[in-house]
C-alpha cells in the first residue's frame, strides 16, 4: 500500500541506516525535446519496505514533475519494478510523448532478460545496432536500451529487445500493485523508452533521415480539429454523428475520422492527431509537437470570418504569436527556434471565400467580376505567408481549393435538377489556384532565407479525379455526403436529428458531409500530395 510523500520522508530519516539505495540514477542529457525520467529506489530488507523517488526532467535539465512514495515490497527487485511503474504513471499523468525512462540496475536487466526459475519466459530477440534514440522504433511498448555511448543527447545504442509475459514467482504474486494487463508485454535492455498513447513511428522514410519536431496548421474547417467549439458561432461540429468513426467521438473534427492534418503529422511521423490550440486540456507535449490553430468558415478574404463568427487568418497568426511565448517560457528560446523553424506549416484555406462570401451573399460581386476576386484574395494569402514567415516558419505547404462546386451542398445549390457540378464556383476556384500558385512562386524569389521551403500543394485535380471516378478508388457514391440526405447537410444541420438517414459505412462516400470529404477520402488524397511533394519540404 502507497503512503503519503510525508510518510515517505519520515521513513527515510528513521530508518537511514538500514536502508540501502538501489542503483542509484544518473542524469543524462536526452535528445532534443525528450523528457527523461529517473528514480531512485531505498530498500529496507527488514521491513520489507521501500521508498521511492520518481523525476522527471526536460532537455535542459529542467524538473518538471516528480512524486515520492513509501510502498511494501518483498525483496529489492519488487520494489525497482514498481519504480518502474511509477514512472510509466507519471508519464501517463501527463500524457507525454518520446520518453526515456532510465534504470542502471543491471540485476534486474538481467532477472527479466533470463527469467526466475518460477517462471515462464517467451523470448524473442532482436537487435538493431548504431541507431540515434530519435530514430528508434516507436510503439505503445516499453523498450529498454543498452548504452553504448551517449553525447550530446546522441544515443548509440545496441538494441536488444525480448517481449516477454510477466509474471511473480509465488512471493510475489500479490505486489503492493500489480502491473495492469496492458503493461505485460516489455521489451528489455538498460533503458526504457515509452512511447504514450498515440505515438507512432513514421509511415515515411523522410529525406536525410530527418526528424520533424512539429506540425502546424491554419485554415479552415478542413483542418480545424475543433477550434470553434467555445465561440458563439454556428460552424461547430463537436456533436453526433461527426466523429462517428472517430475513438474520441465528436471533437469538433469535420469529419467521420480524421482530418488532413493529422494525416498529415502521423505520415510525418510527428503524432497521430493534432490538437486544436484552444482545447483547454492541452498538454506541454502536445505544444511542442504542434496544434491546430484553424477555425471552421475561416477565409483570406476579411468579410469570411466574421460572416460566421470565427477566427479569422489574423487571429490565427496572433494566436501562434501567443504559442512561441508560451513554449519559450517553458523550454527557452533556443528550442523553441528551433521548433519553429524546423516544424512543417500546413496552410488550408479559400474555399469559404468561394462558396460563402463570393457565390452565397452580396457583399463582394458588385465590386469583383472572378478574376478580380480571386486576385483579391490571393493578395490576402500573399500577406498570410509573408507574415507566418516572419514569425520563423521555413516549411510551409499551402493547399489549393478544392473543385467545390462538385460537393454535394454546392450541387444542390447550383447544379440544376441533375445536381451537376456547379462550374461557375469551379471556374473561380481554377482561377483561385492559379493566383496562389502565382503567389508562392514570387514569395521563393522574395523570402531569401536558404533553408525556406514554400510549396504549392494541389488538391483540385486529386479530388476531381476521386468524383470522376469514384468506383476505381473503391467508393459507391460521389455526388452525396453520407450524413442524413447527404444534400445540403453541413455543420449544424448534420446533427443528431440526422443519424437516422446517415449511411452506415461512409467508407463508401466521398463525402461525409455536405460540404467535407470523409476520412477514407482524406488519406487518398494526402497520400497523393506526400508521394508528389515530400522531397519539397527538405
């Protein structure tokens, strides 16, 4: 049974001369944006009692959490196995990402690497030799390393991996804690590497085997992952059915699944969801490696947003300016530029300004034939990219408009009794593309720095080939969303009311929505973008 952190340090200065310290821990620096945890382990013999201490440090050596505790333990390999539970709870605490939880204890490498007599052992062995610690299988196991070398926060290491089942031999069979079933499978050596939750190894290999620390995105609803759900605004979809095939539910993600962007950061190897910077549960790990600064109805033309209530590509950038202050508070300003600079910016808007504020009111038209507008706007863009660059980004990929006139909304709304595709809003959107496009090529000649990568990420022809020819992609229905009629439905008017009409299986839609495409969609169409222009970004 635990104790209280005060029963802690009463037991250590009663008992200081009968206690011995278990392999005592040893800080290493860990590579950039990895947090390490130590412990260190006090074993009474006698009573059959440990104390415990458990810390956790960022890269620069900064504490950040940690925890004492008194627990009963059998013998001393009992008590540094629950050390080292303790340190997989704290992580789990605060949901942290690239963790190295370190452990010296030779004894106990080598108790779980040949097993007690008691035991039953399943052994498979696997090494994998001169690999850095950033580049080292990531899983939702626990790895442990042999070190080899460490500088610098470069870690050679000879990595050899057991998966085993544990169990206690009959003096331990009923620990203070038990390891939960989740926690069974380990894979053995000198360290431990956690990976929480969601991490993942990336699905590519990246160009000179770099790294990308973090993701960032601006926009629209195509890449808010929920945003809007605190403003007064109409463009929400933190409810039933959106989210519907989603392990979390409805989080304000336009989408059955996911969305581009997280698409995007887990083929990047980053994580596997981006979260929205204004959800209120965000974690420092989830800052580091990047948010979601989109807002749903978002446009470059300033009359889109406030057509809805939301935030406007202004407020975003100002919202990133409040994000660098608050991670150099954290980590400093050397990391925190290097963040900046070495993260990927996915920028996904424009289509609002067609579809809501262009086609859908008539603030615009009286003043702005098409391709006036489309200049209009591109002009917005220009002054986005040039402003995101000069609060340090250097790798940004600028996704074009979608053919919005062949959603299914904008067929209903103006292709006619056939519910054709609406060309007059797809001739702007071509006309829309070309000024963008325009638009980062005289950015590359403007914006001088060497490192600066500025690509122009088509999704217009990607998607028209997915509507022309939905049966060779492997779907059913390419002029309908999935969600109630699949007509005109979007937003708030796909909503609970709509859960009886909504199709079962909308991997066989195009669109989930009125107005988005649904998930199986997404990946299709990311994954033509990475296979066209991943080398771009490096």
């Amino acid at each position: 049974m635990i104790s209280s952190s005060k029963d802690f340090h009463e037991y250590n200065e009663k008992h200081a001369r009968s206690v011995r310290m278990l392999s005592p821990s040893q800080w290493h620096k860990p590579p950039f944006s990895w947090i390490k945890v130590n412990y260190d382990v006090f074993f009474d013999p006698h009573l059959k009692k440990a104390s415990i201490s458990v810390i956790a440090r960022d890269d620069n050596g900064c504490v950040v959490d940690g925890t004492n505790t008194l627990v009963h333990a059998g013998f001393a390999l009992v008590a540094e196995a629950l050390a080292l539970r303790l340190g997989r709870v704290l992580v789990d605490k605060w949901g942290w990402r690239n963790v190295i939880l370190e452990s010296n204890n030779e004894e106990l490498i080598q108790h779980l690497n040949s097993g007690l007599k008691q035991e039953s052992w399943e052994t498979m062995t696997i090494e994998e030799e001169i690999k850095t610690l950033k580049t080292a299988r990531r899983g939702n196991t626990v790895t442990l390393f042999s070190l080899i070398n460490l500088e610098e926060g470069l870690c050679i290491i000879r990595k050899t991996s057991y998966k085993k089942k544990m169990t206690f031999p009959s003096e331990m069979s009923r620990p203070p804690f038990s390891f939960p079933s989740s926690y069974r499978t380990i894979i053995i050596s000198l360290f431990v590497v956690l990976y929480c939750h969601e991490n993942i190894e990336a699905a590519l290999v990246l160009p000179n085997n770099e790294t990308i620390p973090a993701i960032f995105v601006f926009g629209d609803s195509i890449v808010d992952p929920g945003n809007n759900n605190n403003l007064k605004t109409i463009a929400k979809s933190n409810f039933l059915p959106y989210g519907r095939d989603f392990k979390k539910g409805p989080t304000g993600r336009f989408s059955n699944g996911k969305v581009p962007s997280d698409i995007i950061a887990e083929e990047f190897g980053v994580k596997q969801l981006v979260p929205a910077y204004l959800d209120p549960n965000l974690t420092l790990q989830d800052l580091l490696t990047g948010v979601s600064f989109a807002s749903g109805a978002a446009g470059y033309d300033p009359i889109t947003p406030k057509l809805a209530n939301v935030l406007s590509m202004s407020d975003q950038l100002e919202l990133f300016k409040q994000y660098t202050t608050k991670i150099q508070s954290a980590v400093g300003e050397e990391k925190t530029a290097t963040i900046i600079s070495k993260g990927i910016y996915i920028v996904c808007c424009g289509s609002n300004d067609v579809a809501n504020t262009y086609f859908s009111t008539p603030i615009r038209r009286p003043h702005y034939d098409i391709n006036s507008y489309s200049e209009f706007t591109a002009s917005y863009a220009s002054k986005f990219l040039q402003e995101l660059y000069g609060l340090g980004a250097r790798r940004i990929g600028l996704l074009g408009l979608p053919p919005i006139g062949c959603v299914p909304s904008q067929r209903t709304i103006g292709g006619g009794k056939n519910r054709e595709c609406y060309e007059d809003e797809n001739q702007l959107v071509s006309l829309y593309n070309d000024k963008l496009s325009s638009v980062i090529d005289s950015l590359k000649s403007v914006l001088t720095f060497q490192d600066t990568k500025l690509i122009f990420l088509d999704i217009y022809h990607p998607l028209l080939s997915l509507i022309q020819n939905p049966a060779k992609y492997g779907f059913q229905v390419a002029n309908k969303g999935c969600c109630g009629t699949g007509l005109i439905e979007a937003s708030v008017f796909c909503n609970p009311l709509s859960i009886p009409l909504t199709c079962k299986d909308a991997s066989k839609y195009i669109f989930w929505d009125g107005y988005h495409p649904s998930e199986k969609a997404y990946k299709m169409l990311v994954a033509t973008i990475i296979n066209k222009h991943l080398n771009e970004f490096f």
